[in-house]
C-alpha cells in the first residue's frame, strides 16, 4: 500500500475541464490528483506566416510553458514529443497553407531531482537505446517528472478534440509509471518518483485502425504506442512490465476521457 492509500496499479482521480478558454477554438485541463495539471488550447487552422507554410498539410506550431520561470530544454523537448505524436494523429493534410496551434501550459512548479544512479552492466538506461547496452547511464532529470508530462499529452488531446476543428484519427492519452524499490507503481507521486530507480513515460493512441496488430483484436481494443520516455537503469524485462503497466494504466485514462465528453455533449443538448 502507498503512502496516499493507492495499490501500486491505481491511479490517482482524475478531472477535465473542457472549453475552459474563450479565446481559443478549443481547451482542456487534465489532472492526476491536485499534483499533476496541465491546461491545453487548440486554435486552427488559421492563417501562417508564409515561410512557415507548407503545401502539403498545415503546419503544427507546438508551444509549452513551464508554471515558473521560461520554457527552456525541458520545454522544447516536450514541445518535439508532443509535435511527432500528434502530427500523425491530426488530420493536417486537409488544410494546406494553414496553421495549426497548440499551447500547453503547465499547472505545477517543476520537480527537483537530484539522484544520478550509476551505470550498470546490461542494463538498458534510454529507451530505445541505439546499441544494448548503451555506452552511458541516463540519470533522472532536472526538470519535471513523468506524470506531469502525461498530464500535458492528454490536456493536449482533450484541446484538441474539444475544438473539433482538424480531424483526429485517434486519441492519444498517456501516464507515468516509476520503479521503486523493485515494485512499479502507476501514477506515482512527486515523492515516489523522486524515490524511483527508474521513471517512465508511456503515451497510447487510441482509435479504429491505428494497431499494427488490428487484425487480431476488436475494434475498441484498438491502440498503438506514440510516446515512451525512461530514464534512471532498469532491464529489458523491467522496462516490458512497466510498459505493459503503463498500457492498462491509458486505457483506463481512455475510458475516463470518453465518460468526460459523452457527459459534457450531453449538457449541451
């Protein structure tokens, strides 16, 4: 049992808010618990500038921004992760010579961390590593923590199907898992991931035909990874359980969102 009353595969209660902003085609807050927020907007296609177009599709322009302080590196490489998530996701080839903007914006200071764990022999520190074992240890980072980033992938999501503005072929949800003490748990807290030999981040993309695998599930089993991030050491085997955690864990995240919107349309009728 967690020090919050959890089970290592329980999350923590989750809230959305939809069309929280006015001055934007669509928005959503997503929250794991009070401790990990992240509030999304979604405007497009609009006009781009013209060394920005594209004749293709529209061009996805991703913003993040940090509670306190500047968006620094922690920023720009979440603003890439959410860019190649979503650019397969959204359905920009409609809308050529236009703009697409997304803006997320962080609800929580970033977490310190301060525990580098040495490099040990066969075990995998990055995922996916270029050789195995990779020649160097990944320590966890300065900046941020796994579930706040899930938080910001799936406010991002909830913006972007409020709007309804460019089609999505699926929806992508995501959500932390942390290593601690040989035990994995889902949804970690702040001090659980401080507390973690190894930290992960797992983003799933939900929705009919998105699985390599399509043609031997049911539709609504349907799901394909779009996001993994790790850091701390761990082996090939502790990174495929907490992968296979973190899949339940969005599937879960899954159902909660589809409650969220069917319950949120139903009021606008």
């Amino acid at each position: 049992m967690r020090q919050d009353g959890r089970k290592n595969n329980q999350l923590r209660p989750m809230r959305a808010v939809l069309g929280e902003l006015d001055r934007a085609d669509g928005s959503g807050r997503f929250e794991f618990g009070p401790a990990a927020a992240a509030l999304a907007s979604f405007t497009g296609p609009i006009e781009v500038r013209i060394r920005d177009e594209r004749i293709d599709g529209a061009t996805l322009e991703v913003i993040h921004r940090p509670l306190d302080g500047i968006g620094a590196t922690p920023s720009r490489a979440l603003e890439d992760a959410l860019r190649a998530s979503f650019t397969p996701i959204l359905a920009l080839n409609r809308f050529p010579r236009s703009l697409v903007q997304l803006v997320v914006q962080s609800l929580i200071p970033a977490t310190t961390q301060t525990s580098s764990p040495p490099w040990i022999e066969e075990k995998v520190t990055s995922w996916p590593p270029t050789t195995y074992p990779p020649s160097n240890g990944t320590p966890l980072s300065l900046s941020g923590g796994m579930v706040s980033r899930a938080a910001v992938f799936n406010a991002a999501s909830l913006a972007a199907m409020h709007a309804g503005s460019v089609g999505m072929r699926a929806v992508p949800l995501a959500v932390g898992v942390a290593l601690v003490d040989g035990e994995y748990v889902l949804d970690p807290s702040a001090e659980e991931e401080a507390a973690a030999d190894a930290r992960f981040g797992f983003g799933w993309a939900f929705g009919a035909g998105v699985s390599s695998a399509k043609d031997r599930m049911d539709e609504d089993e349907e799901a394909e990874s779009l996001w993994i991030e790790a850091e701390g050491t761990f082996t090939r085997q502790q990174f495929n359980e907490a992968r296979e955690l973190g899949h339940r864990g969005a599937r879960e995240v899954f159902a909660f969102v589809q409650g969220e919107f069917e319950s949120f349309f139903e009021r606008q009728v």
